[in-house]
C-alpha cells in the first residue's frame, strides 16, 4: 500500500514537472486586440482582430477571451490573408480555434521552408468555432509559419481563428489528414453513407499521387447508416490507393468498415424505382445535360452525385437510348477538375470540324464551377464514351457575375456560326462563335421581362414552326419564382436574327409546365433531320425539397421525352409538350372501360389486374354545362392525388396533400397547385403515373401538370365528381407501361 503510494505520489510529482516545464506557448490570441504579430494582406481580416461577428454575419460562437481573426470584414467576397512570424516547433501538437467555410481557398496552414505541412478547413460551415490540432512531433526544433487565408468570394467565403497555441495535449477530437491506405485489388472501395453526417473532404491518391480533386462524402459517423457508395478503384489494380480525410473524427464508427469489393450489390427497398422514366442506377441527379442524337443513339448526360443522393460533387452522369424509352447506363463522361466541377451544358456533333478535334467530334459545353463559373469544352471521338477536356480551357471567362452557366449551344446556318445562350444572373447572354473555342457576345436578353423573381438558369433558344411559319422560342429556367413556388421553366415566343432575340408581345411570363417538377429541361441537338422533332426532357423535381425528397439510395427522375409544338391556345400561340409518340409503344394490357356518364361521381375500382403502380389513363372529359369536375386516384390507405378543373376560375389544380409521404419538407404539399385553363368543349386527358411521379398532359400538352409523389401503395381506384350537374368521361382506357 504504502509502496504504491509512494510510487503514484511520484509519478504525480513527474507529471507537475512535466506541465511546469512545458507549458502551452500561445502563438497567438488575438488578445492584444492587434495583428502586431502577423503580416496582413487584403482587406477581409480587418485592420485589427473582430470582437464576435461583423454586420450581415450570423452570430460567431466558441472563440475565447474577446479577439479573434475573423476574415468576414467586408462580407463573404473580400479577400486577404494573415501570415504569422517564423517560430520554432517545440511541443507535440499545433491547436487552435476554426469555424467559417470548409471551400478550398479559406483554411489555416502550416508552412515549413517554403512547403505546405498541414492544411485545414472548417469541417463544417458554421460561425461556430471548433478545436484542430495538428500533430507536429516529427518537426521538434524546425522553423515554421502559419498562414490563415481567406481567397474565396461568395457563400462562406470566411474564415474564423483563435487561440493558436502550441501544446503537449491534443485538444481536437478531429484528425486531421486522416489516411486510410490499401493495396488495390478490387473493383470497388465501399463507404457507408448517413445523409444526416456532414460531409467529409476524402482526396483520392495512388501511389502518392492526387487523383481528380476531393470528393464530398456524408460518410456515416454514428451507427446509422443509409446506403454505401463505390469508388471505381478498378484501374489501380496493384497500386497502393489512399483515402485522405481532411478531417476525421476520433469517435467516428465506421471508418474501419471502408473497405475494398468487387461486389456493389443494389440490395435496396426500390418502391419508389420508376419502371419507364429515367433515372440514375445509384446517386444524385438533377439537370438533364447535353442532350445530342448521334448514330442511332440518343445521349442523356446530367448532373450527377456519384457519392451520394444529395446534391454535390458535381459530374456529368450518362445514359443512351436508342428508342427514347429504355435507357442504358453508360460510365461517367466527365468529371470535376481544377477549374471545378461540371455544371450543366450541352453537346454538339460538330460535322464540319470547325473546332478541329475531327470531323462529327462529340463536343460537350459545360461549365466549370470553381472559384468563379467559366465555359469549358471536352470531345470524344468514340460516340460519347470517352471525353477529353480541351487543353485551353476554359474557353469563355468570366466577367465577374456570380451566376455565369449552363450553356446551350446549336448551329445557327443563317449566320454560319455556333450560338451559345448562357445563362447571366437575371439575363440570357447570347455568344457566336465559329470554332466552339472563341466566343464573341451577340447580345443580351431579359430585363424588364418576364418574371425575375429568382436566377435565370439552363437556357435554350429553338426555331419552331407554326403554319408554315418559324418563330424562336427561348426557354429559361427560373429558381425560385415558378408560378406555384420554387423552380419552373418559363419561355418567350419572338424572332431570332443570328445575332439579338425579340420577344413578342404576350402576357410573360409563360410557363412549359405549370407542375411543380419539371425543371431546368432542355432538347436534342441533332435529331433526325427527317423527323424534324423538337425533343425535350425536364428533371422531375424541384430545389424547394429536391434535397430532401425520398428514397434513399437514388435521387430523381427524369421527366417522360416530350415533343414541343407551338400550338394556339385560343388567345395566343403556346408551346405544348406532349409525350414523345414512341411512349404508346409502351402500353401493355388495356382495360378499356369505355365511356360513362357521370351525374354525380362515379368509381373504377381497380385499375389494373396487375398494378405494380406503373401506368396511363386516358379519357376524354366533355363538360357540358358543369361549374367543376375532379378526378382522383386512390389507393388502398386512402391516399390521393386530385386533378380539379374550375370552369369558373378557368383554373386546372393538383392536390398532392394527401398524396402519401410529404411531410419530409414543408413546402412539399403545402397547397393546390394551379394551371390556367382554356375553356373548351372538350378536355382530353393523358395522366402518366410511374410510381412516384404524375405526368398529366391536358389536350396534347396544351396544358401540363408535373408533380411528383410517394404513396405508400400504388394508387389503384380511380374516382370522378363532378358539381352536380352531368358530364360525359368518354373511352376511359387504363393501359399498364413497362
Ligand atoms: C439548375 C442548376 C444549374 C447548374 C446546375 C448545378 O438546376 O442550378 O444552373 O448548372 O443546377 O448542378
């Protein structure tokens, strides 16, 4: 007793030794209220250290005392950097206090002879400072500088830092630059993901050497986890992969269980899996891109998450068709680089070589969205299965507008030159060019028209035909400020003369589809010159939830192929988009109920012998003299989703607040969703219903109603109300799809 008592009293005396003798040496805590220790460049750290937030800052929490650096200081676009004085490493562990945003050119760094040791950023953004450490006990007695940068304009373009010290004890419960590292030889590295963990920054390195850029993962942290992902390692077979974290957590769960497979099994619960729309196998979808026809195949890239069902990451994902209703997956076409990731675009078959990359070249226009949005090219010379990105990119710089993207690009043969609508914050900028490499502005389009009520996105300017006559359709996709919330795609009707497009006077804005997901759609470039179609397809969803939205283990659909016509509503001309005719080969098993008169309602019990929740209705509705007529679909728990026609209001509603799941975001089913409605003496009516998506197309795609659900049976009764007075529902057919 006495011994041990003897021995722990001296270990206790060892240890008070150890601490008297290597106290914690504060490198800085902005205390003195002073930069005095630290070079200042640029304006965004402030002449002197910030008390807390600046003004149009959130509350910044977790720094200590009363100083901090804090690179706020004329808001998220000014810039600057601290450099520290040289000191000597002479303590195991660097820690310090960060919070602010976690892009590539805001972060803390450690400097030794010229060399970048360590490189940190907020692991999340948030205005609330957290513990990092790095570990330098490989360094003891070498010279060092630190250097807080702040080099990134926008969203979270800020730093915070406080109380650098150099110490004896690890304070952070990150580790920072976490590597795992494995032999490769295996198709696949698997990761858990939990879309609730914030993502971690993962580098691909092989054999030392960087591949690509970071990925953004939300690798699973706690026992939760949603689905795994792969990373095609395949390549590297026989080299050795490693997996850098920026930042890993001491306590996270599952880093043990990233490992190698040659299996990626879909082993998921695929309710809400379309049978005939488009979508990806696994992952994140939104925009349609680069839509092209070439050699018998019809090419759909899009934005794509490769590493995740929320948006990020932001690859071109691709899928061909040889008959616009099966789809093939293809690998990805092209991913982000150091100019950034891949934003939307299109693609062109360039038959005359005028860029040089070979006669009938697959050319991609895409954005590049890093520090700011410039245009890049990439050609592939093997029907779209493999890209090379131009070396002289990008080709189109940006003249400093924050949303400068998505450009859409056709031969114009009157002028002889290629056009580029693109994309410029709340206008269309048009740009002509003869060799896809060098862009002069034609003109610019939008203001004062339309509806301005959120950034103009995705443009695409066509040449349609109306009785013989061309008329130029420029569509715009709007994000928010649809007409019944979020995203939409509204569109001008006027003329285009190779250099300036001009609206017609019509009652703007006017949208494609009046439902709440079809957004940022596109057509074909290059499509059968005998056929003549204009081919079109939107992206079932919308940014209000489109983060949020289930299932898991994939995100989104593609909207069905439609064909644009420009069509006579009555008042004015409008463009209708019906289905593309090839959907009709789809029908399998009609049940043709015939027609019925309606006085009050009347109820098809069961859809289909076999409802696998994948189908089209059609029927014609004849009014006569009703004030308002509804139909519903129904399932088994009672579920539904209400098509309501007011022939007083003139107005075509959808409601989807029973529909099933909504209350996985507020704004999902929070009320009718309208559509204007020509009165006619006849409603003929195509409602396509795959699953987790209503497609309602009102004579020919004059009036168009896109929304999205998640019923937890398929909806199988099919229920019509009318007011009161009688109306006639004529070949009512039910045809299932696949
Ligand atoms: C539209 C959009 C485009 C952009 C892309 C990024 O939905 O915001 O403007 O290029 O998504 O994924």
């Amino acid at each position: 007793m006495n011994n041990i008592l003897k021995i722990s009293s001296t270990l206790l005396a060892l240890m008070l030794i150890g601490c008297a003798t290597n106290p914690d040496i504060i490198i800085d805590d902005f205390e003195s209220g002073t930069y005095n220790k630290w070079t200042v460049e640029g304006d965004a750290f402030g002449a002197t250290p910030a008390t807390g937030s600046y003004a149009g800052q959130q509350a910044v929490e977790g720094f200590e005392g009363k100083h901090l650096a804090n690179s706020f200081n004329g808001g998220d676009d000014s810039r600057g950097t601290l450099i520290s004085q040289e000191f000597t490493i002479e303590r195991d562990y660097i820690n310090f206090l960060l919070g602010g945003g976690m892009n590539q050119d805001t972060y803390i760094e450690l400097v030794m002879n010229n060399e970048s040791i360590y490189k940190s950023r907020s692991v999340v953004e948030t205005e609330t400072l957290q513990w990092m450490t790095w570990n330098v006990k490989e360094y003891t007695g070498q010279k060092a500088i630190i250097r807080i940068v702040d080099n990134q304009r926008g969203g979270w373009g800020h730093i915070l830092v406080d109380q650098i010290e150099q110490s004896n004890t690890e304070k952070s419960v990150f580790m920072v630059d976490h590597e795992l590292a494995f032999d490769a030889d295996k198709k696949y590295i698997l990761v858990p993901v939990d879309d609730d963990s914030p993502e971690s920054v993962i580098a691909l390195a092989v054999e030392g050497t960087p591949i690509g850029v970071p990925m953004y993962i939300r690798v699973a942290q706690t026992e939760r986890i949603d689905y795994w992902i792969p990373i095609d390692i395949e390549k590297y077979k026989g080299k050795k992969v490693t997996l850098t974290f920026a930042h890993a957590k001491k306590t996270d769960k599952h880093l043990g269980d990233i490992r190698q497979s040659d299996a990626f099994n879909f082993n998921y619960d695929e309710t809400y899996r379309p049978s005939y729309h488009h979508t990806p196998l696994y992952g994140w979808m939104n925009d349609p891109n680069g839509m092209v026809y070439y050699d018998g195949e019809y090419h759909l890239f899009f934005q794509y998450n490769p590493y995740g069902s929320r948006w990020a990451n932001m690859h071109w994902g691709h899928s061909v068709s040889k008959d616009l209703k099966k789809w093939e997956y293809l690998p990805v076409a092209l991913a982000p680089d150091s100019l950034g990731s891949i934003f939307s675009g299109s693609a062109v078959i360039d038959k005359n070589n005028t860029a040089g990359f070979g006669k009938n070249a697959m050319i991609a226009i895409y954005t590049s969205a890093g520090k700011s949005q410039t245009q890049s090219i990439a050609y592939s010379t093997d029907k779209g299965r493999t890209f090379t990105k131009y070396e002289h990119n990008p080709v189109l710089a940006d003249p400093d507008i924050a949303d400068f993207r998505d450009p859409k690009v056709f031969w114009h043969d009157a002028s002889g030159q290629w056009v580029m609508s693109l994309a410029t914050s709340q206008t269309i900028t048009f740009y002509g060019s003869k060799n896809l490499k060098e862009w002069n502005k034609l003109s610019e389009f939008g203001e004062g028209i339309g509806s301005h009520a959120g950034v103009w996105e995705c443009p695409d300017l066509i040449p349609l035909a109306y009785n013989g006559q061309t008329k130029w359709v420029l569509f715009v996709s709007i994000n928010p400020g649809g007409p019944n919330g979020g995203s939409a795609t509204q569109y001008f009707i006027g003329n285009f003369d190779g250099k300036t497009f001009t609206a017609d006077k019509l009652d703007y804005p006017l949208w494609l589809d009046y439902g709440r997901d079809n957004y940022a759609g596109v057509t074909w470039n290059n499509t059968p010159a005998k056929d003549g179609r204009h081919l079109f397809i939107g992206w079932m969803n919308n940014w209000d939830y489109a983060n949020s939205v289930p299932p898991l283990n994939f995100s989104s659909a593609n909207t069905l192929v439609r064909e644009l016509k420009l069509v006579h509503n009555g008042k004015h001309l409008v463009v209708a988009n019906p289905p593309v005719a090839e959907v009709a080969d789809l029908r399998r098993n009609a049940e043709k109920i015939g027609t019925k008169q309606v006085d009050k309602t009347y109820t098809v019990d069961k859809l289909l012998r076999d409802n696998r929740g994948a189908y089209e209705i059609e029927f014609s509705v004849k009014p006569k003299g009703t004030d308002s007529f509804e139909f519903k679909l129904v399932n088994i728990k009672g579920e539904n989703i209400r098509f309501i026609f007011d022939l007083t209001k003139n107005i075509l509603s959808v409601d989807r607040t029973k529909s099933g799941l909504v209350d996985f975001s507020d704004n999902f089913a929070s009320s009718l969703i309208d559509a204007p409605l020509a009165a006619k003496d006849s409603y003929k009516i195509r409602l396509f219903v795959d699953k987790a998506s209503t497609e309602l197309f009102v004579n020919d795609g004059e009036v168009v109603q896109t929304n999205i659900v998640f019923p937890a049976e398929p909806y199988n009764s099919l229920v019509f109300t009318t007011d009161g007075q009688a109306i006639e529902v004529e070949d009512i057919n039910i045809y299932n799809l696949n």
